[in-house]
C-alpha cells in the first residue's frame, strides 16, 4: 500500500540521516565507579554509597579511525571527569537517579560537540530496598536534537 510504501521510505530516510550523523559509531565507556550522595533517603545523603555509570556515545569516527588523529575523536578522559564530577556532587545532590543521568546526558551534549547521541545507564549497586538484588539503575537515550529542543534555546551553550 502506499501508506506502509510512506513509512518504509520515511524510516530509511531517517537511518541514513542517522547514519550520516554517527549513528554507526560508538564509543564506550562501561563500568565508571563513583561514591555519591544522591537519593530519596536521609541515609543516603549521609552516608553515600557507590554508583556505577556506563555510557555509551554516539558519533562520527570515520575521521578519526582514517587518520589516527586524537583531535578528531571525543576526549574519553574529559568524558569521565565530567561525570566524575556530577556524580560525586561537587554541584548539585539529586534526589532521583533519573535526575542524575539527565545531568549527566546534557553536560555530554554541552561539552562534546561530536556526540550526537547518547546511551548512559545509571546503577545503583548498593541500593537499600526490600529485598536482594544486583542493582537498580536508570537508562536514557538521547539524541542531541531532543536535548536541544527540551532547553528551548536552539543551543546547549
């Protein structure tokens, strides 16, 4: 039918925009380890516990990879001490975990120009609740033009 004819044509369009925005390439940074004081609970406040953060960062490598260049890439070790920072609360305490990975997802955008999206999972291991569990955690995923549109500017700047 022309209707399902439509949306094929519309989902290939929207691949191949994705693909020439980086969609193909990742960067990948799993498993960073922080002490925080983020939460619901007083205790948390108190006593802090530890919070691992995976992070998965969406963009163009092409240039990169072909000329071995390290201007041409993201800055991994910005990429962590940006985190590190939010995590460990040098500014703001956030109560939910949701809170925190969206901090997190728009200070990527805001200082890493080349990561057109993002993929962070937030998990916290010792996490008090009422029974045993490996962890909870919060996973978003975000395109730079939506956390551009949900500032309103046009800017993360």
């Amino acid at each position: 039918s022309m209707t399902s004819m439509a949306v094929s044509f519309a989902r290939r369009a929207l691949a191949s925009e994705a693909v020439a925005r980086g969609g193909r390439d990742t960067i990948v940074l799993k498993g960073l380890s922080f002490f925080g004081r983020h939460g619901v609970l007083k205790e948390e406040e108190a006593l802090g516990q530890k919070f691992v953060v995976d992070l998965k960062l969406g963009c163009c490598l092409e240039s990169a990879g072909r000329t071995d260049d390290v201007t041409r890439t993201v800055d991994y070790a910005a990429v962590y001490r940006t985190v590190k920072e939010i995590v460990e609360g040098r500014g703001r305490r956030h109560e939910l975990v949701e809170s925190l990975a969206s901090t997190i997802v728009a200070s990527v955008f805001r200082g890493f120009e080349q990561v057109e999206h993002v993929d962070v999972f937030v998990k916290k291991p010792q996490v008090a609740l009422m029974g045993e569990l490996e962890y909870a955690g919060v996973r978003m995923l975000r395109t730079r033009d939506e956390v551009v549109g949900e500032s309103g500017s046009g800017s993360l700047k």
